[in-house]
C-alpha cells in the first residue's frame, strides 16, 4: 500500500474530491483525518471509510479562524503523532462578479481559500521539517486560469493565490525532504458543478476536447499520486486535470 504508516490530514472532506480523496488514502493504507467544517459530513465520510476497513477520524475544523486551526493542529498531532501529509481541498464557491462585489464577500472566500490553506500548511510544517519529510497538495481550480466563466472574481483570485503559495512553500521545504504541489481540476462531477443551470453544464461539456467532466475519483488519483513515493521527485509543479479544455 502506498501511504502505509502515514498521517494525512484531508480538509473539505466531507463530500466531492476531498471525500473521494479520503476513502482512497483509506484504502492505500494512511490514517485518515477527516477535516471539515460540515462536522456530520466528516463522520459520514469516516464511517463510510471505516467499513471498508480503512482509519478514519472526523475532525471539525474552521479554516476561516487561524487560532481554530493552530488548536485542531494540536489536537491532532497530541492524538495521532507528526503529520506526513496535507491535502488542502476545502473551499468556499462564489459566483459574484466584480461590479457586484463587496468587501464581506471577498473576505469570506479568501479567508478559506487562501489565508486558511496557506495557516494551516504553516502549522503543519514544523512537524514536516522534524521528521525530514512531508507532502503537500493544494487544490486549486480551472478558474485560476481561465477568469469569470462559471465563478466570480474572488473565487479565482483565491485558487491563483494557492498556485503562488504552491511555489514559494515548495521552494522552500524542499532542502527539508517536503515536496508541495498543485492540482488544477477543471469541471468535476461535484454537487458545486450539478448547482449550475443545465445549459451553462451544457455548455461546459461542449468546450471540453474529451467531451465529458472529471469524475471524483479521478482527481483522487491525482492527489494520491503527489503525496506518494511515486512523485518524490516533483516540487512546484502545477497539475492541469481538465480534459484539454485548456491546453498551457
């Protein structure tokens, strides 16, 4: 099993790519911290990866509120010892376009986005330093890159945030053993994509070269490849999963 004896901490895993995510790193071995702030989202998760044999922990979590995450890093580390790996996947959707954005809701998608995913892989890398190791993935998205076509303005401001966070924080754990990488997913079978009305997902499909969107367990396997020995060699790097929908 390839995360056998390691630590991960999973955030927004409650449902989407994070729950997909976790049930795989159940199944490839690693003791599973299930973060999310949806606290019965994260047990359902947990249970699910328990019957199949998997270890699994729900952990709630506010990402929005730095002491939260400095006192859940302390829980987990006094439970279950030094993290080897983190997934930072939670996220807040925003459809909100420049004219109409206002202050309230800049803050709300950036403090989850980007301060909360940048504060807790800084409370995490201590421990990564110590043990001359660790794996972080940041998951960031299609609207990084391609501004305003299914989210607002905020939402891509904060996922190009993570891409620049991704570099500076993989140059420089990697003199300590820590490779820090980013997935860029395109449009995925999330319950964030079925919200869209049928003809922008019509749409959507149409502008895809392979002509369908990701399946969850298809960016899992992305995630798990990056925080595997099969990647120990890869730093900085900026995953595109679209299905050629955007070709850099």
């Amino acid at each position: 099993m390839k995360l056998e004896n390691k630590i991960s901490i999973i955030t927004g895993a409650a449902s989407g790519i994070g729950k997909a995510t976790a049930i795989l790193f159940g199944e490839e071995g690693s003791t599973v911290v299930v973060a999310d702030i949806d606290m019965e989202g994260a047990r359902k998760t947990a249970d699910e990866m328990r019957e199949k044999g998997g270890r699994a922990f729900p952990v709630k979590v506010d990402l929005s509120d730095i002491g939260d995450i400095q006192s859940t890093v302390l829980d987990i580390k006094e439970k279950f010892g030094d993290i080897h790996i983190l997934v930072n996947n939670a996220g807040v959707f925003s459809k909100v376009q420049i004219q109409d954005m206002t202050e309230e809701e800049w803050d709300r998608v950036m403090d989850i986005n980007l301060k909360g995913a940048f504060f807790l892989s800084k409370e995490v890398l201590p421990m990564m330093i110590k043990q001359q190791y660790g794996k972080i993935v940041n998951v960031s998205s299609l609207s990084a890159k391609r501004g305003g076509f299914t989210s607002g303005v905020n939402y891509g401001v904060s996922k190009a945030g993570l891409i620049s966070v991704t570099k500076y924080m993989a140059n420089f754990g990697g003199r300590y053993g820590i490779n820090v990488n980013a997935i860029v997913p395109g449009f995925v079978d999330t319950e964030m994509f079925q919200n869209h009305p049928e003809e922008k997902k019509k749409a959507v499909i149409k502008s895809i070269p392979i002509g369908r969107i990701a399946r969850k367990e298809e960016i899992a396997k992305a995630i798990m490849f990056l925080s595997s020995e099969d990647s120990s060699y890869i730093t900085g790097e900026i995953l595109d999963i679209n299905g050629g929908v955007l070709m850099d």
